[in-house]
C-alpha cells in the first residue's frame, strides 16, 4: 500500500519531526507512507470570511495537485465520521482487500480544508471533536496509521 500524507505548512519542529520520523522508520514493513508538505498561504491574523475562503481555496489548489486521479482520499476533518483506531485499521484492510493501493491523507492548514478538497475527498474522518495544531495532527495521523497496521496484523501494541 502506498500512503500519503498530504498536508498545509511545513513542519519546524524539531520534537514533532523526529517523532514521525521514527513512526515511518516503523511503518516501513507494512507500507510505503510519504508526508507531502504545501506551501502555507500567507494571511494576515485577522481575515474577513472572503479573505479565509481565498487563502483555503490556495491552499487547497496546491493540495489537489498532488492527488493523482486514482488515489483514494481520506480528508482529516473535524466534522468527518469519529473513527476509533480499530476502526481505521478496518478501513484501510478494506481499502487495500478491494485494490485501492494508493491512499492520501489530507490535513488542512489553520483554517480547514477548501470545498474542492472536501468535493474531492472519498471520506472524511474525525480523531475527535477537539482540535489539533495542524502540524500535530501530522504526528497523531502517523501514528494511527502505525497502529492499524499492528492491529491488522495481529501484532502486540500498547493500549
């Protein structure tokens, strides 16, 4: 299976890059998972709704030219279907049993995903209803993804 993770904002962290790192450096017997990183637009801290919707929609071109027309997309959204670890292991055995190889996990920059991405997305799933920083969310994502693995497997993995 080949996994991206597509996302707005490059990642300056040094503690967060290095705990994705090792979570690849983990993933990779079980898949081939690359993190594609967006330019972020830039916008001043206080934007009009028109103003959000332009930098979202920039955003959002820069993230649709990097899905190819056969990648199955799964759009990290606070208002997507509450998943539990369990429940994205499932998902993506499905996917992978029905020949959908090619996977991209997409995180949107500070203000959200632009319509056309969400238009795009074949599902949209949720971690919950709080929010994360959009460069954490890369480490969480990671993580799960990991964890899925594990599960589908059969293979021991802290609770």
């Amino acid at each position: 299976m080949n996994i991206s993770i597509i996302s707005v904002g490059k990642l300056k962290e040094k503690y967060l890059k290095l705990g994705i790192d090792e979570y690849l450096k983990r993933l990779g017997p079980y898949a081939k998972v690359e993190i594609i990183e967006v330019p972020d637009e830039k916008a001043p801290e206080t934007l009009s709704d028109q103003e959000m919707i332009m930098v979202k929609n920039a955003e959002g071109e820069r993230i649709l030219a990097k899905i190819g027309q056969d990648v199955h997309v799964i759009a990290m959204a606070i208002e997507g279907k509450a998943v539990s670890s369990e429940d994205l292991a499932k998902n993506l055995d499905q996917l992978a049993t029905y020949g959908k190889s090619k996977v991209a996990f997409v995180i949107g920059g500070s203000l959200g995903l632009s319509d056309a991405v969400m238009k795009r997305a074949n599902e949209k799933i949720s971690f919950g209803k709080i929010t994360y920083p959009h460069q954490l969310m890369k480490l969480v994502l990671v993580e799960q993804i990991y964890r899925a693995f594990r599960i589908n497997r059969g293979e021991p993995y802290h609770k």
